[in-house]
C-alpha cells in the first residue's frame, strides 16, 4: 500500500521517533509499505516519520550496481570520521535540494526485519543516505544542516515553486 508522504511543516518531521521494541507483523507491514512508497517516488532513502510513524524504522535503496534495498530498525551510527559535501534533497522537501556536508564514512548499527544485529560500514551516497535517514528519526531534515549560503539558495528554489 502507497502511503501519504508527509512535508515539511508535519510535526511527526520535527520531533524525535521512539524506538521499535518488537518487531511486530505490524511492523513489517510498514516497512512494505514503505518501499512501496519509496519506490514509486524514486527516493534511494525514507523514514517512518515521513509516512507519519515516528518509529526508528529507515529504509534505503542507493540503486547503485551490487547495492540491494534494506531495511534497519532502530539504526545508530557508532562511528564517523571524514567529511563529505553531497547535493541532497528529500521526499519530504519536494522541489528543493541543497550541499550537506556530512561524514565520509560511518558505522551504522541496527536490527533487520528478523531482529538479526546488523552492522554497515558505510562510505560515499549510501554514508550520505545513512546519515540523512537516521537524522530523521531525530525530526531533523537535510535543510536543517545547510550553511548560510545553501539555505539562501533553498529559499530561492522555495519562491520558484511557489510561483
Ligand atoms: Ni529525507
């Protein structure tokens, strides 16, 4: 099932998302719900927030050559280093994009859908797409993170939409 994406000025965007504590039936029917509504809006990236859960559930999908779609419930990252600058945008922030600068690479922990420990070390879009995700689970979006300058041109994307 598509589910309705929520922008913007939703609350469940702003405020952190509370941690699965079972891996319920219902669970696993919103993260299939969630590819399905990722996928038909081509995003590599969604959070339960942005369907109106505020649960720690991301899903990603880099589309990248050897990289396959997975789902990570109550995802940490436990370790960042370097630095990176990638043009983002957002499912949740339609029309917009703009340079975040992140990590370069992280370790993220979480669970997949059998409650199994999973770890990625991750470097390049799928560190990026990481990062962006969980920060989701903390109502944190990627204009959130921009500089002065990169919120400036947010704004001008912003008024052409509006027009
Ligand atoms: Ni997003």
């Amino acid at each position: 099932m598509i589910l309705p994406i929520t922008y913007e000025k939703e609350p469940s965007l702003h405020r952190p998302s509370q941690p699965v504590t079972a891996i319920t039936n219902e669970i696993l029917d919103l993260i299939d719900d969630m590819f399905e509504t990722m996928n038909q809006s081509n995003g590599i990236g969604l959070a339960a927030p942005q369907v109106g859960k505020n649960i720690r559930v991301i899903i990603v999908d880099t589309q990248q050559k050897k990289s396959k779609p997975f789902a990570l419930i109550n995802p940490e990252i436990v370790h960042a280093e370097g630095e990176q600058v990638y043009e983002e945008g957002c499912l949740s922030c339609p029309g917009l994009s703009g340079n975040v600068k992140r990590a370069a690479r992280v370790t993220v922990l979480g669970l997949d859908e059998n409650s199994d420990d999973i770890k990625i070390e991750a470097e390049n879009l799928l560190a990026v797409v990481l990062q962006h995700e969980i920060d989701h689970l903390d109502g944190i979006l990627f204009i959130d993170r921009l500089s002065e300058e990169e919120k400036e041109k947010v704004e001008k994307q912003r008024n052409l939409r509006k027009m």
